[in-house]
C-alpha cells in the first residue's frame, strides 16, 4: 500500500482478527508504525491481544501503547512491552514507535497528524464514516477492517447525502446502483476494492452453505474440518429435530403477536429440552453431551427476549441479535414472534433484515433453527425490497 485504502471483508467465522493481527505483526517486524482503532476499548483490545500472540509466534514481543480504557487485564501481563497511558492528550508523547491502540478521541487529535504508517480501523461496519475521515489523517494508509453484511452502526438523527453511512459502507458503496437514494452495497468485497476471507471455520457446511447463497454471492465456503460436526439424533427419533445438523424451520402458527410470543417461547422451550443432552461432537472430532452452554436463543425484540429469560434455565445465553455478534455456539435458536401480517411499525424489514438474520443464524456451528410463523411467507410484497425478504423467509423455511 501506498497512500490508499483497504478493505479486509471478513463474514462471520473466516478469522478476520486471526488475519488481521499476522499482516499488523509483519508490519511491525518491518519498522512500521501501526495504529488500532475502534468504537469500543473492548474491540481494540481483543485485536492487540491477538496482535500479541501473532508477535509471539515469530519469537517477538508486542511493544507500544495502549490509550485509555482499562488500565489492567491480560493485553498487558501477556505483553509486558506494551504500556497503559490514560490520557489521550499525553499519549504522543508517550509513544516512539511499534503499535498504538485507541478510539476515535485519540487519532483524531492534531499532534497525531502523519505519525503512523498504517491505521487499522477495527469492526470499521459501525465506525461512522465522520470518525473514520477525522482519525485517517494520522496514517499514510488505512486498513478497514469488518463485513458490511453483518449489524450497521445504530444511527440517530438524520443525516444528508451519504453522511449517515459507516465507513465500511462508504467504502463499499456500489457506485453502479440505480438507487442513489438507497445506495446498495457491495455483498463481496471487489477484488479490487480489498480481500474477502472466504473460508468458515465456524460453520458447518449445511448451514453455511445457505448463509453463503442468501447473503454472499455463494462466495462463502466452510473450512473441511466443519463438517465433522453433528449431533447425535436417536433412533426412530420423531420429535422436532431430526437432523445431525444444518438449519431446521419450526413452524408455529399465532395470531396477534408483534414483539413477543408464548407460543413461539414454548417452542423454543420444548427443542431445547429435546437436544438437551444429546451427543455433540465438534471440528476437533471431540465428542460432549450438549449443555446449557452450548446453546444462543436470540429474538429481534427485548420482549421476546425477556419471555425467553423468564422461561429458561438461568445463566441460559439469551439476547437479541446486537448482543451476540462475534459469539458462536453448536447450536443457535432463533424466534421470530411476529404474527403473520403483524410486523408493528418496524414492519417486515426489521425481522427480516438480512444482516440481522445473517448473524443469528450464522452463530451456529452444527445446528440453527429458526422458530417462526411459517405464513409469513406468504406476505403479500409491497415493493422488490419486501420481496427480497420473502424470499430470505422462504429460503430459511425450505433450506
């Protein structure tokens, strides 16, 4: 690179950090100055410590600083070159050389204008395009880091033009689309545009392999290893889940639900109850009976998500879609709980948003099943977008 910009596309389980942190190590094996960045302390963290275990492996150490945040934990015992500065103001004074991680607050201070080789911008799909703009003046070249298919960044406000677009989408912007008004972003990264890791090691390749034609162009495979994984199904088994593993449709009619439903609670209750126990065996070829652990329940609303809370084991792993980004487990549960025809004022495209329906359902590494009202696919389409969430609908219901 010189001067320019790179997009680093990585879809859920392709080891965008694992890639990410061996070209930062090899950078700075060669002398560059590198800043990590992100919306959150946690997400440049979680890349510096991986940034640590790559310089480890080629016999070095992880050395710079790390601004603001939490001043203690294992980023900086397992890297003990790297130090804690807590003020944005003192930290160009602080730093010489190696690698530099903060947010927003810190690269877009003036004494940092020109100082890195390269800036990294972590999870760059929720970093606004301002902020990215702002902190790119510290860096001859920036590297965005994230998947335009997975959650945006939550916005508010109004904002003009292509202002209330995130980084990632601005940079992925497709230039040729006939809406200029509703830019459509590119699903794959070009290849001249950036990388896109195209290899799952979390998915298995039933389940994969429809995430990859609804949401990746079909460019998306699951590494060989994945498709060890299964669940034991019992013999003359004639429950709800029959299968080893893939993605199952568990249909149950209802009527008047928006935002939660006892129906939809009882049948999330009741699969679980039945893969409870059931033999597991992962990637590694190692085999586990499924426990509370081993499970993700995700609905769309709070609502559904505190049903789900109140009528599961405690400590089960239960949220909306936000909360588990990044998380995996063996088996996923997604519920719907909107009625047919009842979508409230967020309608259709908010249940059915593919980049929310890409991250539920792409949580799971054997099995992911989706609870719902299987009339909605028979919603009338009041546009093309609707159509295209149909049949998303569709393709989840007859995988």
């Amino acid at each position: 690179m010189n001067g320019g910009c790179l997009v680093v596309q990585g879809p859920p389980g392709t080891g965008k950090s694992y890639t990410a942190s061996r070209v930062i190590a090899s950078l700075l094996a060669a002398g560059k100055k590198v800043g990590v960045a992100s919306n959150s302390h946690k997400a440049v963290i979680n890349l510096l410590i991986a940034c640590g275990n790559a310089a480890r492996e080629t016999g070095r150490h992880l050395s710079g600083i790390k601004v603001g945040g939490e001043a203690t934990g294992p980023v900086f015992t397992d890297n003990p070159n790297l130090h804690y500065v807590a003020n944005n103001g003192a930290a160009a004074a602080a730093y010489s050389s190696g690698i530099v991680g903060g947010t927003a607050w810190l690269f877009t201070r003036p004494e940092w204008e020109g100082v890195l080789d390269f800036l990294f911008i972590d999870e760059a799909g929720q970093v606004s395009l301002a902020n990215a703009v702002a902190m790119a003046r510290c860096a001859k070249n920036l590297v965005l880091l994230g998947d335009q298919m997975q959650l945006e960044q939550p916005v508010q406000g109004s904002h003009p033009g292509d202002a209330g677009l995130s980084a990632l989408q601005y940079a992925l912007k497709n230039t040729k689309a006939s809406r200029p008004d509703a830019p459509v972003l590119h699903a794959v990264v070009p290849a001249d545009y950036g990388l896109f890791l195209g290899e799952s090691r979390r998915m298995h390749p039933s389940v994969c392999r429809v995430i990859s034609e609804s949401i990746y162009e079909g460019r998306l495979n699951a590494h060989a290893d994945c498709a060890r994984q299964k669940i034991v199904v019992p013999a003359n088994a004639n429950g709800l889940i029959t299968v080893e593993n893939g993605i199952v449709f568990s249909g149950v009619e209802h009527d008047g639900d928006i935002q939660q439903s006892d129906e939809e609670v009882q049948r999330v209750c009741a699969i679980f109850q039945e893969l409870l126990g059931r033999q597991y065996t992962d990637k590694d070829d190692k085999t586990h009976s499924l426990a509370l652990n081993d499970f993700l329940f995700i609905a769309p609303y709070n609502a559904q998500v505190r049903s789900l809370q109140a009528a599961l084991p405690a400590n089960a792993r239960v949220g909306s879609v936000d909360k588990f980004q990044g998380q995996e487990a063996p088996v996923c549960i997604l519920s719907l709980c909107s009625s047919y025809g009842e979508y409230g004022s967020r309608g259709l495209g908010f249940i059915l948003d593919r980049n929310r329906v890409n991250v539920a359902v792409s949580r799971a590494q054997c099995l992911a099943v989706v609870v719902a009202d299987p009339r909605i696919a028979t919603t009338p389409a009041g546009s093309l977008d609707e159509m295209m969430l149909i049949n998303l609908f569709c393709k989840l219901a007859t995988p």
